[in-house]
C-alpha cells in the first residue's frame, strides 16, 4: 500500500502490484529430447519428438537427383530420420515448443 496525496488534499491509499518480469531463457534443441517448462501450459516435461522433411533432407534428394537417381530413389532421404528436422512438441498440450534444424 502507498499513501498519496490527490488533486483536492485528500490522502488516497493507493494499491502497488508487482509484475513478475519473465525470465529469458535460451533453449538449445538437439535431435534428443530435453526436459524443459512448457511456455504454455506451464508443466515441466519431456518433449515429444516429431520428424518432418526439411531443407536438409530435400538439398540431398536434389543432391541424388542431379546425380542420376530420377527413378524415385532420390527421395529416400525425406524417409530416413536422420535427415529430417526434429520438432519438440508438449505431450500434455501437443502445442510445439521448438524445433532443431539441420540446415
Ligand atoms: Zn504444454
């Protein structure tokens, strides 16, 4: 509580809240999943990991295609799981919490 005084003399309490300042916390995504808080649901936990085709993968298809695999083999690599980006997702809310890129 603050006391203050307003235009016509009369002292005023006046109510102070503090917001808390949130914390800015750097988070490094790897290919393993990380125990980390969820930004939005609030719960610590394990990220589930999800795999999806990116640049890398589809720069290796290209790679294979320009090399003389056109009969539909150079796309393998969009189904090999080390070719792709990895996308962390909160098993508790399915929302995605980050995502490691290989390129
Ligand atoms: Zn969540």
């Amino acid at each position: 509580m603050e006391v203050e005084r307003n235009d016509f003399g009369i002292f005023v309490h006046r109510r102070v809240s503090f917001t808390e300042i949130p914390s800015c916390e750097i988070i490094i995504f790897s290919k393993y999943s990380i125990h980390t808080k969820c930004r939005f649901c609030s719960l610590h936990i394990m990220t589930s990991l999800k795999y999806e085709a990116g640049k890398f993968a589809w720069l290796i298809c290209l790679a294979f295609f320009l090399s003389g695999c056109w009969l539909g083999c150079c796309i393998a690599p969009c189904f090999i799981k080390s070719c792709k980006d990895v996308i962390h997702i909160c098993p508790d809310c399915s929302q995605v919490i980050g995502r490691y890129q290989k390129l």
